[in-house]
C-alpha cells in the first residue's frame, strides 16, 4: 500500500467495522512477524467469523448458555492440546500458528456442542492475550469481577492426551486392507482373536488358516497367509 498509489486502509476503519480484536487477530494470522506480508482485506472476514464462533459457543439465542456439567474427555482433549500448542507457539513468538490453533479449538468445540464452563474458561484466558476486548466482555458475563488479564495462564496436563484406544492397521503379506480400533492396552493373545474373527479378516483368509500373526503392540498386525 502507498499514500501515493491512493490504496491505504486506516486501521480506523477496519476497527469501526470489524472491531479491534479482528484487526489485532488478522494482523497476526498473517504470518510470521519477522517477514513482510502483503495486506489484504479479502481475509479479514474469516478472522471475524471465527469471533463470532467464539461469542456463539457463550450465547446461543440471546442469553447466555454456559453450563457447570462435567467436560467430557473429548472436551478436554481438545482444550489441554490447544494449551500445549498456544505454550509452544508464545514461546516461538509464532502468533499466526496461535490463531490457526484458535480456530481450529473453536470449531471443534462447536461440533460437540461444548457450552461447559470448566473447558470454555480456561479457553477465554488462552485467547486473551490475542483478542482482549471480546475474552475481557465474555469475561464480565460470565460472572467474574477481576479483569481477565489478572487469572493465571492455563497449565498443560499431559494426562488429557493419553488415547484409550490405538487403531491397528491390519495387514494381510504385508499389505494393508482395513483398520481396526481396538483398547490400547489390549494383549496380542486378544488383539489376535478379534482381529481374526473380524468380518474383514474372513473375506481375505477365504477359509484359510493363517500361517503366522505379527502382531507389534501399538503398531501394526500383519496376517500371513
């Protein structure tokens, strides 16, 4: 942009029609600040969306809809691997990653429906650094007399990351055909008597009997045959 070439944007303009957090986020979200970036607008629109999301995971159809159930472990999952990252991504100073996080954290959070209180305020103080005026609102609403800049930045628990189940590539002479789930703390003995009577395994055996089962716990079965 150049005053000369008569294509400047004020970022008064921009504040008055998208807010400031949009213009701070956008600003960030596109790309590292060590590098030159061209501006444009075109993208600005995504990064308001994405705020929007975030007011509707607080406010369904005009009041808010935050409730005090228990998260679920999918909740969780999904907050304490947005923590992880957002750690990571200050510590780079990669804040562009940051927002792509963000908005990957809100949109899967709106999939499941997520309105909990212990997994949506931990996530408000995660975003506030980024977008302040609209995590400092929500903030407000939701009860809270201290200003959000004042509550301590969310800790990681590496324990919400643990799967409880591993899906096995199942492969017959050393090509793969199908997956399958299974508990990951199954034994081979077991893995080996589900995966064989699996309705998969039968149409490749033929009614065969395998000659010999590789099975690498957390990694892979492989049928010979």
């Amino acid at each position: 942009m150049s005053k000369s070439k008569w294509n400047v944007v004020s970022p008064d303009d921009i504040c008055e029609k998208f807010g400031a957090d949009t213009l701070r986020l956008y600003e960030m979200f596109l790309g590292p600040l060590e590098q030159s970036k061209p501006w444009n607008t075109n993208g600005i629109t995504g990064v308001s969306g994405f705020l929007k999301k975030l007011w509707r995971l607080f406010y369904g159809t005009g009041s808010l809809v935050i409730t005090e159930d228990t998260a679920t472990k999918a909740e969780l999952k999904i907050l304490h691997a947005t923590i992880k990252k957002i750690t990571e991504d200050i510590e780079r100073f990669s804040f562009n990653t940051s927002v792509s996080n963000f908005m990957i954290c809100v949109n899967e959070l709106t999939d499941l429906k997520c309105n909990k209180r212990s997994v949506l305020e931990p996530l408000l103080v995660l975003i506030s650094p980024y977008a302040p005026h609209i995590t400092e609102e929500l903030w407000s609403l939701l009860g809270h007399k201290e200003s959000i800049s004042t509550v301590a930045f969310p800790e990681f628990n590496p324990a919400f990351l643990i799967e409880d189940n591993f899906t096995y590539p199942v492969s017959f002479n050393g090509k793969m055909r199908f997956n399958i789930e299974l508990p990951i703390n199954m034994g081979a003995a077991e893995i080996e008597k589900i995966v064989l009577a699996h309705e998969n395994s039968q149409k490749y055996l033929e009614g065969k009997a395998p000659k010999k089962i590789i099975i690498v716990p957390k990694k892979i079965v492989n049928i010979v045959i």
